[in-house]
C-alpha cells in the first residue's frame, strides 16, 4: 500500500465571533484562506478538534465562574465537510457550552453533513467510542479523551466528553479502548485535550502520559487545550496549538501564531503503518480566519519550534517553507 497523509488541526473554535461571520457567510473561505485549504486537500485525511458545539439552540452551562461559550451555527457542519475534514474530536472543555441539546444537535449534524465526531456523546459508551476512517486500503482508528473539565464527564445514562483525570495516570478503560483500536486498525491517532491554557511546553503528567498511550498501542498522539504549540517527541505531538479562533491575543506566547500538521504514513510494521514524517505548515491566526504566515512570523514560528523541539531530542529541518521532522 502507498503512503499516506493526514492533516492534524488543534483548537478549531468556530462560535462566539467565528460563528457570526460563518452566519452570515457559510463557506470554507471565511476561516481558511485559498492557500490553506489547497494544502488540506492535498492529505488523504483531514483531522481536527471542534472547540465548539454546533447547533441554534440550547442554554450556557450553568458552571459558576466558567468564562467562555462557544457555538457554531448549524451551517458550520458543511462548511468543514466542504474544508475535507474527515473526523472531529469534541473531547475539550466546550463541548456542553450550550448544555446537552446542543451536544445532540453537534453531532447528528456533523454525521448528516459525513464528518465523524468521537469524544463526546448521549452516554459514557458512545463518548468513549472511537472511529475508523478508511483511505487507500489503510484503515485509521480516531481516539478522543479530555482531561477537563471533569464536571462535562458523560456517564451511564448522562450525555458528555470521554473524560479521563490524565493527572492521575491512564485509567484502565482508556489503555484498554486503544488497545482494542490497535487490534482493529492499521493506525490509532488518539487525541488528547489536556493540560493548562497558554504554556510554553507540556506538563509532567501529559509527558507520563504520551508514554503510556504509546505503551498501550498507540501510533501517533496529537495533543491540544494549550492554544499554544508545544515541541513533538518521537510520534507525539503533545499540542498542536490553535487553528482558528477569535481569541486576544498574548504578547509573549502569541497564541496567533500557529501551525497545521501534516504526517505522512508509510508501513506496514509490521501489520501497521507509521508515521515517518511531520510536517508543520506556521500559520498567522488573524481574527477569525486564518492564513499562512510570512517573513518575520513565520521566523518566530521556526524559531519557537525549533526550540521547543530541540527539547525532546526531536530536529526541524526547512523545506519548501515548512518545518520538517523525519520520524524514519
């Protein structure tokens, strides 16, 4: 089988102002500039983390002191089915924003418009659940946990996010679900929303954990919750950092700052594919669309990342304007 490619998204948060502009125009074009969207339709499969519900109805949750809702309105489905993406995480901190109906009209209008979602669902079962995409004879299970907020957990009869106290360790139910992934799938990309907002570099016990997922059976973690992007270990990509938003911006981190990843996938090994190669496409967040970064950001993109993964023994090479680490 050849190789292939999949394009891997952090926070994509699509309410609040991203979601009055897709109100008022509906198309890929409002988030996603030309040159964008020509890259993700280069990848075989189009992955990314949904901060956000997707629907026109339903109430903030009633959380005291939580900060920020986000949603999308309904037409916000299509717009990603049109941008290519495969599959969605909910597993994060806003997927009940606008309470359990909205969570129920998130997903029933991804699955009209073919956009799979994992990570959050009417049950403990159905959040936990992961997805298989299919391209090239190559079959991908998706996993999707949240470490937060705990009070969002979907329970036996309660919808909500697969939840999982990641500061704890990796529960048994977790290792046992990729285990079963890796059993059923050439590739396992979990996806995990964990750690802090706004830091420079993954916590211990993300770090402790990557090492026991991998452990468990999986082929590549691709990590967000940072709104800013850590350095990648070998098959790990602890925080993408965020893809759209709205959001202020911090002087220091510069959480407007990004990168859209794309792996490429070679095997088998030796009934399974691998990740070979990463690539990291810097990308310049302006207020509710994002772009590809020139000139002096794209230099502050290379330069962080190139740092932050020096850290993790991992080295970036330059090619064609993207930051490159061979995984082979």
């Amino acid at each position: 089988m050849a190789p292939i490619t999949m394009a891997m998204a952090g926070d994509t948060m699509l309410g609040r102002g991203v979601g009055e502009r897709l109100a008022q125009a509906p198309e890929p074009d409002t988030i996603l500039c030309e040159e964008l969207r020509e890259i993700v339709a280069t990848a075989d499969l189009f992955v990314a983390n949904l901060e956000c519900c997707v629907s026109g109805r339903g109430e903030p949750w009633p959380a005291p002191g939580k900060p920020f809702f986000f949603r999308a309105p309904p037409e916000t489905a299509d717009v990603l089915a049109e941008l290519g993406v495969d599959c969605v995480t909910l597993a994060n901190n806003h997927a009940l924003d606008f309470g359990y109906d909205a969570l129920t009209d998130t997903r029933e209008l991804l699955t009209r418009a073919g956009v799979a979602a994992v990570g959050a669902g009417p049950d403990a079962g159905a959040a936990r659940a992961y997805a298989v995409l299919e391209t090239g004879g190559v079959r991908l299970a998706v996993v999707g946990v949240t470490d937060h907020p705990e009070d969002f957990a979907a329970g036996q009869d309660r919808p909500g996010v697969a939840f999982a106290d990641l500061r704890r360790g990796v529960p048994h139910w977790l290792a046992e679900l990729v285990g079963r992934a890796a059993a059923e799938a050439d590739v396992v990309l979990v996806t995990p929303h964990w750690g802090p907002n706004m830091t420079a570099a993954p916590p211990h016990h993300v770090q402790d954990a990557a090492a026991a997922l991998m452990a468990a059976g999986a082929t590549l973690i691709a990590g967000h919750s940072a709104h800013v992007f850590h350095g990648v270990a070998s098959r790990v990509v602890h925080d993408m950092g965020d893809f759209v938003d709205d959001y202020a911006v911090d002087p220091h981190l510069r959480n407007d700052l990004g990168l859209l990843f794309l792996v490429t996938l070679d095997g088998p090994e030796p009934a399974r594919y691998r990740p070979v190669r990463l690539e990291a496409v810097p990308l310049y967040l302006d207020y509710c669309r994002t772009t590809v970064a020139r000139e002096e950001h794209w230099q502050w993109i290379h330069d962080r990342y190139a740092r932050a993964c020096a850290a993790f023994g991992t080295a970036v090479a330059v090619r064609d304007g993207r930051l490159v680490a061979d995984w082979a």
